[in-house]
C-alpha cells in the first residue's frame, strides 16, 4: 500500500506542473489585463504598477518568477484585493467552502447511498421508478436553474400553512448561520444525490445476484445483515471512487451557487478572479482545487482497497 501511495505522489507532481502552465499561459492568452478597466493612468504610471508586479517581463519571466515564488509557498498578491494576498483571500473563503461543501457532501451520501439502496431492493417496481426517475431529474437541471427557482421560492415567496409564514434567507452568509445553509447545501447535495443513488442502485442489483450473496442467503443469514454487512459494502466501490473529485469539488466550492447566494467562499473568488483578469488569484484556486483533487483521489483508492480485498496494487 505504501508503495503505491509514494509513486502516486511522485507522479502528482508532473500533474500539478501541468495544471499551473496550462492556467498561466491561458490567463496570459485571454485578452485584457488586471489593469484595463482602471481609468486610464499617464504612462509612466502605468508602467511602474506593470513593472510592480512584474507584467512588463516577457511571459515567460513572468512564469519562472510565479514558480520560484511558488515554491517558497507564496501565491503572490491580488491585483485588485490591493490590501490581500492570495494566501490570505483563500484563507478567508476556503473554510467557507468547506464547510458548506461538506454539508451538502454529507447529505448526499446518506440520501443518495439510502435511495439507491432502496431501489435495487425494490427493482422494477413503482419505489424503483420513481427513485430513478427523480434521479434523472437531479441529474438534467443545473444548479443555476435550481438555485434561483429555490431561492424564489423559498427567500421571496415563502411557504404559507395553518397560519405560519416560513421563509428562509435568500443569499448572504451571516457568519455560516444554520438559516442561510439551507438553500445552497440543498442546491449542491441535489445532483450529487441523483447521481450517488443511480450509482448505488446499479451497483447493489449487480451485487445482490452474486455468488457470495447468493451463498450468505443460502446459509440462513437474516436478510439485513446480507444487505448492510456483505452487499452494500461492495456496492460502494462506484461511490467511493466517485467522490474523490466531487468533494473536491464541493470543498473547493460552486462557482454559481456562491454566486447566486452571495456567500464570500473561494469559488466567488474565482469568479470574480476570472472576470477581473486577477491572474494571481485564479492561480491559487486553481492550485488549491487541484491539490485537493490530487489528494482525495488517492485517497479514494486507498479505500478502494480497503472495501474490496480483491483489489491488490501491483
């Protein structure tokens, strides 16, 4: 097992080069500047705040700066945060990603992995059907559909029965307020339920008309215990290697949801990042959302392992 986790490791590194070259040059490619939208500055202005942050080097001095920079764990500043570094931009929003990632990741996998099971249960029958289709649904419409539909539902209009009135925040974070998660955890832990159940339920009627199942059954084993200690435990394999990237994903947070809503999580930054040609910034998004990929798929193969003991690493 060892082995094989230090080779993945080693060879995470040519990967994580790849990514950071790729994001520069395309950065660097697309066109306009951190700069351009500032009203227009005297020249000698304008080249002393190029020359500040090195912009006036040609793009490859620029990489090899960025690199060197990179390596003693500085992410640089942020061209239009003046007073923030990028270090300190994702110190402020990753935890506010991660905490909501996590929450809707949580939820997605006790409903997702409960639905799923439920239907390879009850195969080809109504309960099948209409967990399935439900899933289909999940799957089809985006978040930006569902975000602002819930968020009109729920924040302007509000739920009206025997007299009460309910409505929950519409947007904002107010310091991570168990109100104002509802609806964006909802949002991101809806696909990721339609897709974990569609995975589970395949994966469960596979392994319930296997020979071991067939042979625990055979024994007299009470039906639970089939499900839960031998048959679900295999069917979580699709799972397991699933979310490596989705909860790097959620951790590293939905560029649209904290949009929508307003919540200061790194994916707004991101975004904003983006638009302002904050090249800095988007570096280190995407540095830290690929180092988290990186990692949580390791992971995932490691319990791989763990769940199946068939698997063995060469």
């Amino acid at each position: 097992m060892w082995p094989y986790a230090i080779r993945r490791v080693l060879g995470a590194v040519p990967t994580l080069f790849i990514i950071i070259a790729l994001t520069f040059f395309m950065m660097h490619i697309a066109p306009g500047g951190p700069f351009d939208a500032q009203r227009h500055l005297p020249p000698e202005i304008e080249h002393n705040v190029r020359a500040a942050y090195n912009l006036d080097k040609p793009v490859w001095e620029q990489f090899a700066i960025y690199l060197g920079n990179l390596l003693h764990g500085d992410l640089g500043p942020s061209y239009k945060n003046h007073d923030f570094t990028v270090t300190q931009l994702i110190e402020v929003g990753l935890p506010v990603s991660a905490r909501l990632g996590l929450s809707a990741i949580i939820l997605a996998v006790v409903l997702g992995i409960s639905l799923g099971t439920v239907a390879a249960l009850h195969q080809n029958k109504a309960t099948d059907y209409g967990v399935m289709g439900l899933a289909m649904i999940g799957i089809t419409i985006p978040t930006f559909v569902t975000a602002p539909v819930l968020a009109l539902v729920f924040g302007i209009y509000g739920l009206h029965f025997f007299g009460f009135d309910f409505f929950l925040p519409a947007g904002g974070w107010n310091g991570g307020a168990f109100a104002n998660m509802i609806l964006p955890v909802t949002v991101l832990a809806l696909p990721q339920i339609a897709i974990i159940s569609r995975l589970v339920r395949g994966s469960m009627v596979e392994v319930l008309r296997s020979n071991y199942v067939r042979t625990a059954r055979a024994k007299g084993l009470p039906n639970h215990i089939v499900i839960f200690r031998h048959a679900l435990r295999a069917a979580l394999l699709p799972v397991v290697s699933y979310l490596g990237p989705a909860i790097a994903g959620l951790l590293t947070g939905s560029l649209i949801v904290e949009t929508i809503f307003g919540i200061p999580g790194i994916g707004r930054y991101f975004v904003e990042g983006a638009i302002n040609r904050d090249y800095t910034l988007v570096m280190g998004v995407v540095i830290c959302y690929a180092a988290f990929v990186i990692v949580l798929n390791l992971v995932a193969d490691i319990l791989y392992a763990l769940l199946d003991p068939r698997v063995r690493f060469a």
